[in-house]
C-alpha cells in the first residue's frame, strides 16, 4: 500500500492533455484514471475515474453507497493512498506528503464519521479552528454563513445532528478554502434543513468556492451541482449537467395502462403492438408520446374499454440515475 | 486567490501560525479537562483518597511519593489513552488532521496540558502529604520537577502505544485499566516478595519505568539522591522512547471502522 502511486510526468511539455489543464488555471481539479484497490477487496473500490472542476462550479458525484463516493474524496483530500492514477488539486498532489501540507491550509473539507470536542461551545470552535489559520474567517462571519448565530453559546453535544452536521460545514469554511469537499452533507437532513444547507452551498459558490458535493440525493445533484457524475461500482456511469445525463440516456416518454385481460398483441393498433408487455400490461417508451397516446386512447374509446391506471411521464433525474446504476448492478459494488 | 495565480506561486504560502496554534491547542486541552467532572475525579479526588486509605495501614512517608508517582500514570498514561481513543472513534482526531494544524502540535498540545494537570496534582499531593501526614518537603525540589516532567514525558508516550493497541473507545477502559493494574502489580510485587531471586528484583527494579518513576521520586523527595538514580531516570526516558518510536509507527486517527 505505501508505494508510491504512478504518476504522469510534469516535466513533458508535448504530452498532451496532463499538461493542457495544469496550464489551465481555472481548472482546480482534475484527476485522470484514479484506482483504489483496497487490500484484501477481490474489487477495487474505484477503478479509473476521470473528474474536472472548474473554479466557481459545484461538482456533484453522484451514486449509491458503495458506488466509490468516499473512497474518492478520501483519496482527494489526502486521508487513503491511491492505487493508480493521476491527480492534481489546486496544482498539487494530495498524494504527496509536502503538496497535502499546503492543500491543508487552501482546502476544506465535510467528511463523513468527524465529530467535534464535546467539551466546547460553537464558538470555542470555530476559534480553535481560526487559530489554524493565516487569514481566518472570524466565527462571527462562519456562525452567520451556516445559520448558527442562536446555537455559538451551546455545547457541541447539545447540538441537534443538522446543527452538528451545519458545524462541520461551518469549520471546513474558517480557512477561506478554495474548495469545498461535502461529502454527503445533508445524509439525516429533514427536508427543511437540507433546503438551509442548499442554500449555503449556493452562497460559497457566489464567494468564489468550488464544491465537491457528494450524494445520493438525485434532488440534491439537480439542484446544486452544476455538473454531475453518476458512479456506480467505482465506475462513472454518466456525466454532464443534470439535464443532459436525463437527456442523453434517451430514456424518452413513458405511456403505462392496464389492458383487459381478453386482449392480446394482435388486438392492439400495430404501431402500439410492441408495448404489450404481457397480459392486462401495456407499457411503452416513445420519443414523442402524443400521437401513440391519441391512438390508444381512440383505440380504447372505439372499444369501449376503460385504461385502468394510465399514466404518462417524462424522465426525471431520478430515473436517469436509477438506469445508469442498475447497468452496473450485476457487477457488485464493495 | 486570483484565478490567474501560477500552481507554483500558490505553493509558496506564508508560515504557519505555530505560537497561536500552541497556545490554542493547550487552552482548548485545559477547558476540556477541566469542564469534565469525572476525569477531575480520577485525577484529584482518587489519588487522594488512595492516599488516605493506604495511610491506614502503612508508613504515610513511604505512600506520598508512591500516590505521587500514580497520578502520573494515571493522568498521562490511563487518562490520555481513554481521551485518545474516545476521540479518534469520535471522529475528533480525524476532523482535526483535516486542518493545517501539524499533529506535532497537536500532541505537543495535549503533552503540555497533561503536565500542567500532573503539577497541579503533585501540589496537591505534597500539601496534603506534608499538611496531613508530617511528609517532609521534597529534599531536591529540582529533581524531583525534572522527574515529574520526565515522567509525564515518558507515561504520555506510552499513553500514544497504548492507544494505538486499543481498537474501539468501548475497549479503552478495559484495555487501560488492565495495562494499569498490571504494570503497578508487576511493579509491586517483585519489590514486596522475598522468593523473586535478586536478579529479577533488579530488572524490576531498574527496568520497569513505574518502579522507576516511584524509586526516583521517593529518592528526590525523601532523599538521600543517588548517583545511581540516574539510571532510574534513563530508564525512564528509554521507555519514553519505546513509547514514542511504537506510536509513530501504528497510531491512527481515524475511527476503526475505517479501512
């Protein structure tokens, strides 16, 4: 496990696209072919992922638990070694013991399984944490971004688990970090404090921040992420704005109703035939459900038969999601 | 940061703020111990207690360096390994290696705070011992603070191995408590039993850092001071060594459930 993991070389100025996004200083993250094999695991539990983030952006990595999430903001913010692959944070290694030093002081981070001194106040600390810091936020300013203002005289094991999660957020801001890792921070929320702690990522990305958000929240991607990745398996499954993952699996429309049980295929118009499914179910997936819908709707009304239960949807991001994992499902996840 | 910053301008970045963060460290070490009643208990009101008991029915002169000697142990070895544990399961110990904040200061922090503690303990040891029960004052008073730091030093090391062998908070008592008892009944016995032939009693006696620590301080206190004391001194400065060689080579901070 300690070897070090390969690497691109630097120092090749001809070679491509490594060096192409270290020129380009807008980019503040990218890795390229990243494997974590864990000891002893028959899989890896990430096999060669490709990530971007751009300042300003919020990146959403989306997927089920197990799909590789953690393992990668680990690996990113320099808690797991990697297996294979290249990375590079704000220009600088996270996997490199001196880069990792810096990256501390100009990265943030909300992990999952952190807790905070039990013994202290809100404000005690955030002020331990400002004391880490050149140019820290003050608590004041951090209590205010996170919406703590009525909680700074509490003890941290007072807090409620959206107070204590709003906290960890609240630290990973004191140092005036460049990027944010959330690595499912709302994971307990009720929906009322998941729509508070939206509106916090919304406000750091207006301060300049970029965030890696974590989730398997399809609402939460949609919402906040300006692009998206699925992973499923330690594999990304899909990648773009929400709106183009939705549109790119061409998942189309949806037309579902319950058929009598006297009619078979051989019944049905011809154009709609392919949407019988099996005895008393008709489902079919069109581009564009306006005419098929007017054919079976005239076709029952001629009939005289009633649609029980019929139902037309567009695809929602949820959908998207549970198609692009489900692909993977066979394989297993770790 | 401007977004047109080289990835090399940005690495060169202004010093830490290391007195601040030491300072912070140490503060926020004292208001947590001082803030939980049950570590004041086993820190001030024990040893005390142990000390009136065993006054019953020994020589109280022999006893006040012996309870002296035990708060050490158990404030910087037994109390620090149960905080460690608690707080790497807690999450606290990886939330705050996520931070610029070396883990040198960190455990310098801690190292600190336990000795001002452990201090503040002895004083209370000796007042009550020469308040209440005729004990001398200490005969090289100057010693006797260079073995409790010594001591302080070598326990909190060793405070580190030991919980870096405990493997969830829920084992820590359990685990602390018998590396206690077995070390002080090792400890004890081979100086109370005649059939332990000599050669035994003497590595007992010279290589088991709390008899070192007892033999040292009773010596510092109550004098005469040897110069074969000194050895009791290196002892324990090895033993602090062990400690501190075993705790950078296996001590985690992160929870255990973690891979």
């Amino acid at each position: 496990m300690p070897e070090a993991p390969p690497r691109i070389a630097e120092s090749q100025p001809d070679h491509g696209s490594t060096d192409d996004r270290v020129l380009d200083s807008d980019v503040v993250l990218s890795v390229r072919g990243l494997v974590k094999q864990y000891a002893g695991a028959a899989e890896p539990a990430v096999r060669g992922i490709d990530l971007e983030l751009r300042r300003g952006e919020v990146l959403g990595m989306l997927g089920p638990n197990g799909a590789g999430k953690t393992t990668t903001v680990e690996i990113l913010t320099g808690f797991r070694e990697r297996t294979a692959g290249d990375v590079q944070l704000l220009g600088l290694d996270p996997g490199v013991r001196a880069d990792l030093r810096a990256l501390r002081r100009r990265v943030g981070v909300v992990l999952q399984q952190t807790g905070h001194l039990r013994y202290l106040t809100v404000r005690e600390t955030l002020e331990m944490h400002a004391a880490y810091y050149r140019d820290a936020r003050s608590p004041a300013e951090v209590l205010a971004l996170v919406g703590l203002e009525d909680s700074a005289t509490k003890n941290v094991r007072a807090l409620s688990g959206g107070q204590q999660r709003r906290l960890d957020v609240g630290v990973a801001l004191v140092g005036r970090p460049e990027v944010v890792f959330l690595d499912e921070p709302t994971t307990g929320f009720d929906p009322a404090a998941r729509r508070r702690a939206w509106d916090i990522v919304g406000e750091l990305t207006s301060l300049g921040t970029s965030v890696v958000l974590t989730t398997h929240y399809m609402e939460e991607a949609a919402r906040l992420a300006d692009r998206v990745v699925v992973l499923a398996a330690g594999r990304i499954v899909g990648s773009g704005t929400p709106e183009e993952i939705a549109h790119d699996l061409q998942l189309g429309t949806t037309i579902r109703a319950q058929l009598p049980d006297d009619v078979d295929a051989e019944a049905l118009p011809a154009a709609l035939r392919r949407g019988f499914v099996a005895t008393g179910t008709f489902e079919l997936r069109v581009e564009d459900a306006t005419r098929p819908l007017a054919e079976l709707c005239s076709w029952a009304l001629e009939r005289g038969i009633t649609l029980v239960d019929l139902d037309v949807r567009a695809p929602s991001l949820e959908d998207s999601y549970l198609a692009l994992t489900d692909e993977t499902e066979p394989e297993g996840s770790t | 940061m401007t977004a047109t910053a080289t990835p090399a301008a940005e690495t060169r970045e202004p010093r830490l703020p290391l007195g601040p963060m030491l300072r912070m460290q140490v503060a926020v070490e004292q208001r947590i111990f001082w803030r939980n009643k049950s570590g004041m208990f086993f820190t001030f009101i024990l040893p005390i207690a142990l000390l009136f008991t065993l006054a019953l029915s020994n020589d109280p002169i022999d006893m006040v360096p012996f309870i002296a000697a035990l708060g050490i142990l158990s404030t910087g070895f037994q109390g620090l390994s149960i905080q460690l544990a608690m707080h790497r399961d807690q999450g606290v110990l990886k939330r705050i290696m996520a931070t610029p904040l070396p883990a040198s200061l960190l455990i310098l922090g801690k190292a600190i705070s336990t000795t001002i503690v452990i201090l503040v303990e002895i004083l209370i040891v000796i007042t009550v011992g020469v308040g209440l029960f005729d004990a001398p004052l200490p005969e090289h008073p100057f010693i006797l603070l260079g073995l409790v730091l010594l001591g302080t030093a070598t326990f909190v090391a060793l405070g580190y191995a030991l919980a870096s062998i405990i493997p969830t908070s829920e084992s820590a008592p359990a685990i602390t408590n018998a590396a206690y008892l077995g070390l002080l009944l090792v400890t004890v016995l081979i100086a109370q039993v005649d059939a332990i032939p000599d050669w035994l009693q003497d590595i007992g006696t010279h290589g088991l850092p709390l008899r070192a620590l007892i033999e040292s301080i009773d010596h510092a206190w109550m004098g005469p001071w040897k110069a074969s004391d000194a050895w009791s001194a290196l002892t324990l400065a090895a033993w602090g060594a062990i400690g501190a060689l075993w705790s950078v080579r296996r001590f985690r901070w992160e929870p255990a459930n973690e891979r």
